[in-house]
C-alpha cells in the first residue's frame, strides 16, 4: 500500500514533494506576524430542512434569476434552486397588487394570491372577517382603473359589484351633492350588494384611482354570510335604544339593510357646521362630541397720544362642548326639517357610525317618527348661555395665570447680579402654586 506523501515547511519551504522539481519551486518566506487570539466558535444548532423550491415558477424563470446573482453571490449558493425561488418569491412580493390582479386568477403564483391577501386582510373592511375567507375572496379580485372624473358608479344603476380602492380618491354624490368622500383602502358599492337594491348615489373619481373588483357572485357567496352576522350585531344595538325597541324583529332586520357603516379616527370630523344634512347618524361603537361655535367679541385698548386711546374689537370663535354620544345615541336630526348642520361632530378616539341616507329617512320613517327623533337629538343651548359659560372659563383661566404671575413678581428679589445655588431657590414657584394651571 502506497504511502501518501506529507510536505513540510521548514523556514518557510517547503520540501518532500515528490511530483513537484524542487528547482523550480520558488522559495517562501513567512513574514513575522503577531500572534493573534481568536474568540471561540461556538456552532448554534440549525435545522437542516431546506425550502422547496416553487412548483409554480419555470425553469426559464429560475435560470434568469440565476444569471442576475452572478458576480456578487457565490455560484454555490446561486446553483441552489431553492435560493433562487426564494429571490424570486421575494421579488413578486413586492410587486404592485394592481399588477398581480390585473393577471388572470389561474396565472397567479402562490406568493402573489399571499402578497394580494396580505394588503386586503390589513384593510379596516376586511379586519373583523376570518382570514381565510379574505384570502378565499382575493382570488376573485381584478383591476379596474378610471380616469379623473369617471363615473365608477351611477345611482338607480344595477348591483352587479363592489369596489376595493387602492390608489385615488373618490366623491359619493347624492342628487349631484358631495355627501361623502373615500381614499385608498376604503370600499364602494357593498351596500346594494347588502340589500340586493339599486343604487342610490353617484361615486365618481376625482383623481386617478385604481380598484380591486368584485363581482356580486363572489361578494354572494364569500363575504354575505359575514355581513349578515355584522347585521345581527347592529340589530342588538338598535333594539337596546328606547326608539327601536319597539320595533318588529322583520321591520329592524329591513332597516338593517339600509344602514352604511363609517369609522372615525380620533379627531376625525364627521361633519361641519353650516355643511348640508344629507344624513341621519347613529353612534356604533366609541364616542361621538358635538360641539357649538360661538363668537365673543373682545376690545384691545392702547394709548395714542395725551387722553387719547384706539380700541380695536376683535371676533374669536370659541368651541362649546354641547354632549358626548354613546352607542345607540342618534344624532344629525337636521335632515327632517331641511336646515342646515347647526352643531359640528367630532370623533374622541377611534368610533364608527351607522349612516343612513335623507332619501331613505324619509321613506322608513313616518312622520310622528321623525318628530320623535328629532326630539332625541342633543338640544343646543341659547346662545346668551353658551357665552356665559365661555366668559366663566376664560375669567377661570386668567385668575390662575394672574396669580402665578403675581407669585413670581413676589418670591423675585433683585440680588444685584450675584446670586447663589440657595438663593435661586427662592425664585422658584412654591408647591400649591405649582399645582395652579394657567
């Protein structure tokens, strides 16, 4: 048995290197170096499972891949069909979900059906439906762009689908008035496929938007069951109120299908004072803050000369809080006697409303019913009320401030420009006053 042969450096040559010419070999010199310690390895156990590559991305695909890596990923890794499906897969993730939907459905890969589900799910329409079902309905979705100024919608038009927006904004319109307004992530169209009704307003694009369709079998057949039990979640807080409560389960179940729900952010406003009534609101869930503006007019006066003096009157609006709106609490009532919005509303916190339609409110409601809703709405004060307890608050909010700024005016002492770590201590405020807010 052959002995394999060992090579040996002695003073930085090597020799006993049988198939080499030891004349042709060139000499090494090992430069100095110091000694260097290295910390210890430590090998973290890994799992050795490796990803499977995608059944659904070609060969052609794959060698494309391949072939972009070169030169700055090593070709070990490169020649793994699995690093090279998990760069692709990474790359159709980041794809636009207008792209993928704009594909046929059967063209779609696994990662573009997740990348679709992912975006939808995360949408506040599709947060409370079960997983599953959203993934199940974004295989149905495609692409539908419109101009500015296209209608996407017509009112009395047939329901045949609703609309997913995912770039642009667009106007509801009632009767050729803007009544709502909706932006990318927010939904049109759901509340025919609701009640299996007509239209009943106009959504035209103000700028360029991009929609997910969904035709109304799909809507049918994947997301109805659902909304029916968002429905029966309505109908309970309906029947909690003293107005519904004496309604007929058949009557509220109808009055259901009506009914638009709209989220709030904190802050959020749901209308402004002085804007038309084109709605009637019901609180949901959260609060709901209606609020007065009210006008005090206030008199500068400095001198000008000798007893002379120039008064400048100046008009400051003020907010009074009117009530804060609980669920089942009704508001918005201007829509029966045709006035204008005569309070603003305003979200505290995150809060969602049930909406109903003027046109609707006039065909459910009969006329001893609006005159009781109208009583159930928050009263507003007389005007001179409102003033006063305005004028209260700001004579509240000057006396603290008077009297921490006669407090500093007291505890200063002029100290000559010399002054000591313990005598600025008595410049500093003393607890009570502390605690008094300006």
């Amino acid at each position: 048995m052959m002995e394999r042969s060992r090579s040996t450096a002695r003073n930085g040559t090597f020799h006993n290197i049988p198939h080499l010419k030891t004349q042709n070999l060139p000499t090494l010199t090992a430069s100095p170096s110091p000694i260097r310690s290295f910390p210890k390895l430590t090998r973290q156990k890994t799992s050795h499972t490796h990803q499977k590559p995608d059944k659904s991305l070609s060969n052609f695909q794959i060698h494309q891949q391949k072939k972009q890596t070169q030169g700055y990923i090593p070709d070990w890794l490169t020649s793994r069909d699995d690093f090279a499906s998990f760069i692709l897969s990474s790359l159709q993730n980041s794809k636009n979900i207008d792209q993928i939907c704009a594909q046929h459905p059967t063209s779609r890969s696994p990662s573009d059906q997740k990348s679709v589900g992912k975006w939808v799910y995360s949408q506040e329409f599709f947060k409370k439906m079960p997983k599953s079902l959203v993934y199940e309905t974004c295989e149905y979705l495609t692409t539908k762009i419109f101009k500015a100024g296209d209608f996407i919608i017509r009112k009395g038009g047939q329901a045949d689908c609703m609309f997913i927006i995912y770039s642009g904004t667009v106007g509801v319109y009632i009767d050729g008035k803007k009544v709502a307004e909706r932006n990318a992530g927010q939904v049109v169209g759901e509340t025919a496929l609701d009640s299996d009704r007509p239209r009943n307003a106009d959504v035209q694009a103000e700028t360029v938007v991009i929609t997910l369709q969904l035709m109304k079998i799909y809507y049918t057949s994947k997301i109805l069951h659902f909304k029916k039990q968002e429905k029966l979640m309505n109908k309970r807080i309906l029947i909690k109120t003293p107005f519904f409560s004496k309604w007929s389960p058949i009557r509220l179940e109808s009055f259901t299908d009506y009914l638009v729900t709209s989220n709030y952010k904190d802050g959020q406003m749901v209308y402004e004072e002085g804007s038309e009534s084109l709605n009637l609101y019901i609180v949901q869930q959260g609060s709901i803050l209606i609020q007065k503006k009210i006008f005090i007019t206030k008199a500068n006066k400095w001198p000008t000369g000798l007893k002379k003096w120039e008064t400048q009157k100046v008009n400051r609006a003020y907010l009074y809080n009117v009530a804060t709106l609980k669920a089942g609490d009704v508001f918005g009532v201007e829509v029966f006697g045709n006035q204008t919005r005569l309070t603003l509303a305003v979200s505290e916190g995150n809060s969602s409303c049930l909406i109903l339609n003027k046109p609707d409110c006039f065909e459910i409601f009969r006329a001893s019913e609006q005159q009781k809703l109208v009583g159930l709405g928050p009263v507003v004060p007389d005007a001179s009320v409102m003033q006063s307890s305005v004028h209260r608050k700001l004579e509240q909010r000057f006396e603290r401030a008077k009297v921490l700024y006669d407090a500093l005016e007291i505890n200063y002492k002029d100290w000559g420009g010399r002054e000591s770590e313990l005598e600025k201590r008595f410049k500093k405020k003393t607890r009570y006053l502390t605690s008094i807010r300006p």
